[in-house]
C-alpha cells in the first residue's frame, strides 16, 4: 500500500505488513552507492575515502628515502587500490564526467604515484602519472568499461598487450619508405637540430624540382 502524503514533500508512505518503510536518500547494492539523484557522488566519495586511508596506512613503512620499493607499492596500487577505484565502473562511468569528482579519483591517484616514484608533493599529477608509469585513472576506467561492453556483446577490440608480450626488434618486419618522389606535387622536406642549447627547425617546399620557399621555426629548449 503506497500513499503520498504532500505532492510538493517528495516524501512518500510504504507500509509493508502495516508497517511504514523508512525512506533513505541512498543505498548500497553490491559494493555501488545509488542515491536519490543516481548522480553517483556518494560512491565516488566512498572509493576515494577508502583508498586514502590505505594510502595513509602505507605511508607509515614508506618515506622517500627508506621503505617500500617502487615494484612493491606498483604492485599494490595496480592490485588493491585501482580495482576499488574501478569498481562497478559501467554502472557509474558518467559520475567522472563532473570535474569536481575526476579530481578527487585525480588526487587519490597522485597521492599513491608519489609514493611510488618516491618524488616530492609538488609534483602534478599529470608528471606523477609518468614518473611512476602508471596510467591516469580515467584510462582505466574507461578500459574496464569497454572490456565489459566487449565481453558481454561479443564485440572486437583491439587490446593493448603489455610490454612482456611485444615483439623483439629484430623480429619486426622491415618497412622501407617510398624512394621514389611522385610529379605534379608539393613535396615538404623537413628537418631539427639543437646547437648550444637552442632548439629550431625548419621546412622547405619543392614543386617539380623547383624551389618554392623555405621556413625557420624557433622550438623550446626541451
């Protein structure tokens, strides 16, 4: 039996063997916060509170120059923290559409790439990511859901092999580029050099043999 008590409360009666339901802003179903908007903020605010606080356990046997090793906290990062951050991810995908929740996936990300790389706190995320060679995490999101899109509508992909299943170098096949220069087009030759810490390069346009023009760039010293 269902009554709504005021059209304008959004409050309304369940009774279940004559007894009323408590009415919750949200739940938890299997690991997932749903709340009444289902905008899934509650949930990312959970993932990011738990991995904090296994980070901070963590930074108890692990400063920068003693403690756990760069292998041992990758490890952890890519076999404890990241599935939780992961978890149920084609349900609540969209939920790191809002900036302010990517930063908080960002920020618990960057605390644990810090200590992985054992760099200091000034570091941005977006270097810490690359120090520590581990993937940002809306990647992984994103991975897990297009694998679980692919696995359960039998679709193709191509999946991106770790580096202990590439091929040697010599046993890739040699691709030899075009020798010859075809007629009736623009060809662009082009070239970089860094000479006493200065950076340029530069481009030359030739049409049937015959100069058109030249340009001189200026590049940043990296």
């Amino acid at each position: 039996m269902t009554k709504k008590t005021s059209s304008d409360s959004g409050i309304l009666n369940i009774y279940l063997n004559n007894k009323r339901l408590q009415q919750v802003s949200e739940v938890k179903y299997i690991g997932i916060y749903f709340d009444n908007s289902v905008s899934f903020d509650r949930h990312v605010d959970h993932n990011t509170g738990k991995c904090t606080q296994i980070i901070n356990m963590l930074a108890r046997s692990n400063k920068l120059n003693w403690g756990l090793g760069h292998r041992a906290l990758k490890v952890i990062f890519i076999g404890a923290i990241e599935p939780i951050l992961t978890y149920g991810a084609p349900v609540w995908e969209k939920a790191l559409t809002k900036q302010n929740n990517l930063r908080k996936y960002q920020r618990v990300q960057r605390m644990m790439n810090i200590k992985i790389a054992k760099a200091f706190r000034t570091l941005s995320y977006e270097a810490s990511c690359v120090l520590a060679a581990i993937r940002p995490i809306q990647l992984a999101v994103e991975e897990t859901v297009r694998t679980y899109t692919a696995t359960h509508k039998n679709i193709e992909y191509e999946e991106i092999l770790d580096v202990r299943y590439w091929p040697h170098p010599v046993e890739m096949p040699l691709i030899r580029a075009q020798t010859e220069i075809p007629n009736n087009i623009i060809n662009i030759f082009t070239d970089g050099s860094k000479i006493g810490g200065k950076v340029g390069a530069a481009a030359v346009l030739i049409k049937d043999d015959i100069f058109l023009d030249q340009s001189k760039y200026r590049l940043h010293e990296r």
